[in-house]
C-alpha cells in the first residue's frame, strides 16, 4: 500500500468536500482491496486529518462540510477495517459523552493525563454499546463544528482534538 496513493485519494475526496454515495463504496472497495494491516489504520485515519487541515478555509461552511468528508472517511476505515469490542452497556450516558466532547474541544489541546482520562472514560466510565459506536464517533464530528471559527490556526487544533477523541473510541472500542 502506498502512501501516497492515499494522500492523493483523499485529497481528491476533500476537493468537492462532499463525499456521494459512490465514493463511499469506493473508500470501502479501496481498503477491501489494499486490507491494511491494524498497524496501519491509525495512520489512514491521522492521514485524514493531515490532509483534511490542508483544505480548511475562512468559510464555516466549507469546514463543516469538509468534517463531514473526514467523517465518512473515518466512517468507512471503522466500519470496513476494524471490528468493536464492547457489548451491550445499559447504563450509557449519551449525554455524559456530548459534554466530554464539548469540554475536550473548548479548549482545542489534549494534554498527556487528559488521553488517558479520555481512555478511562470509554472503557470503565461510559463505555459506549456496540449499537452506539457509529453515533459515538460521528457526534465528535458534530460537536466539533460547534467549535469551528474563521481562525485557520484554530480550527487546525480543533482537528487535532477531533483526531485524539476518534483515536480514544477507536483504541477502546475496537480493534
């Protein structure tokens, strides 16, 4: 697997920053076809972070359309790659997460005992159920466009935190 075709992949993807139903398949028929190795998935999904900070713009617009991209690219590396490990958790608190997430992204860092704080969190704390992992996942992406601003540098960090939230659920919750 080349790296680079990767790159080039999902720049092309972010281009329109929209992803149709057609390139869905396609990321999914593309990892089907290359079947990464688990060491490699999380340098696919940091990879769309990279790439995806490359395409932010002044527009709050395009730059909740471009996390929506980065989310159906994360959507189909999880769903196709990777495989959960929780079961069913009656005592989820959909809520407890949503104000994590905000509280992790309102300051745009996440510091070393933070991470480890967020992995506690989604293992023993509030660990979401099986049927609850997509909406996991794609609610950092909704929240974190609450924190989107006009300021490149800023909203830079904010997929930084975007990327640590996703890597706790995915390091958690799935292999």
């Amino acid at each position: 697997m080349s790296s680079k075709v990767f790159e080039a992949f999902y720049r092309e993807i972010f281009s329109d920053l929209t992803v149709s139903r057609e390139e869905s398949e396609e990321i999914k028929q593309k990892l089907l076809d290359v079947n990464p190795p688990p060491d490699k998935l999380v340098w696919l999904r940091a990879t769309v972070f990279r790439i995806g900070s490359q395409f932010l713009t002044d527009d709050k617009a395009s730059n909740v359309s471009l996390l929506k991209c980065m989310n159906a690219i994360v959507h189909a590396i999880e769903t196709t790659c990777m495989t959960p490990t929780v079961d069913q958790n009656d005592d989820f608190d959909g809520q407890k997460l949503e104000d994590l997430y905000r509280e992790v992204l309102g300051d745009l860092s996440v510091d070393r005992e933070e991470s480890k704080e967020l992995h506690e969190f989604f293992k023993a704390t509030n660990r979401p159920p099986k049927a609850k992992l997509i909406w996991t996942r794609a609610t950092i992406f909704k929240i974190g466009s609450e924190f989107l601003s006009d300021d490149k540098q800023k909203n830079v960090a904010l997929l930084k935190c975007i990327n640590i939230l996703v890597h706790a659920v995915e390091i958690t919750c799935m292999k």
